[in-house]
C-alpha cells in the first residue's frame, strides 16, 4: 500500500480544524496530467484531555482507484499536487498554527513537540508554514518567508511564491 501522501494542518482546537476540513471538503478535487485526485480528509486531536492540539488532514487519493497517491511513482505529479494544496491553504481560513505538505506528513510532530524544536530543525522541513506568531515564538528561524497574510513559510522545492 502506498504511503499517505497530502497535507497536515495542525489546529488549536476542535472547531478550528473542523472549518479546515469543511473548508477542503469544499475545495475537492485536485487535477494533474489530466488525471482526478480526490481528498480524503479527515480529523483528529492528540494528547490528553483537554486536547489542545487538533489535526486536520487532507489526504491525496488517485480518483479511479480510490488508492492513496504513490508520490514515487511520478515526482512531478507530486509536485503539482503540493503546489495545488499550498495554493488551497493560502486561500484557507486562518485558523491553523502550523501545516506541512508531502509523504506521511500525519506524523509531524505535534504542537507541545514542534515548539521545543531547535532553529536549525525546524529549517529541515521545506514547505513547513506556520503562523507570524508561531515564528516570531521560536525566534524567527532562517529562510522563512512570506506565505500569505498571518503565516510564513520555508519554500516547497522551487516554489517561492503562492498566490493568497
């Protein structure tokens, strides 16, 4: 089974990242070489109670098989498909902390892990955007850059610009 393939936004709360997921529910599906990919999305919170770390996941489908989209099997479909996610989340309503694009990013570290990370961690993760307050509390790692209004981010691959 390929591997799950699509975008994690990290929410402070139950009701934030379910607008997220009402918000890409709306905002289905994505097309690359003229082929559909659906959204599966879905969410989640983490910790103990009270949970103040909640997930919303939008996981990238092939749209004839219903199978997760194996990133490996075409780089440049990957690669179209961020951009076209990056793109959404610009768009998205400003209710998220954090989110990060790619293979397996529902294991990205949660909130209470993520704010320990040292700077020059934190610059592994290309594609990583998090919220102006976020950056300016972890003292402004290097390379970030604007994202859209309220969020920073370190570029995808060659993708410096997104259109908010």
């Amino acid at each position: 089974m390929p591997w799950e393939f699509g975008l994690s936004i990290e929410c402070a709360s139950k009701k934030a990242a379910e607008s997220m997921s009402a918000y890409f529910q709306g905002n289905n599906p994505l097309s690359s070489d003229d082929k559909i990919f659906d959204l599966h999305i879905y969410t989640y919170g983490i910790g103990k109670a009270p949970i103040h770390c909640w997930w919303c996941v939008v996981s990238v489908k092939d749209g004839q098989t219903n199978d997760f989209f194996n990133s490996s099997d075409c780089p440049q479909t990957a690669t179209d498909l961020v951009l076209q996610l990056y793109q959404r989340l610009a768009k998205a309503p400003r209710l998220f902390r954090y989110a990060l694009a790619g293979t397996e990013t529902s294991e990205f570290r949660g909130y209470d892990e993520f704010v320990k990370m040292e700077q020059d961690e934190i610059a592994l993760f290309p594609g990583l955007v998090m919220s102006e307050a976020l950056y300016w509390r972890l003292g402004t790692p290097p390379d970030f850059i604007a994202f859209c209004p309220g969020y920073i981010w370190k570029p995808y691959s060659t993708m410096n610009e997104i259109d908010c």
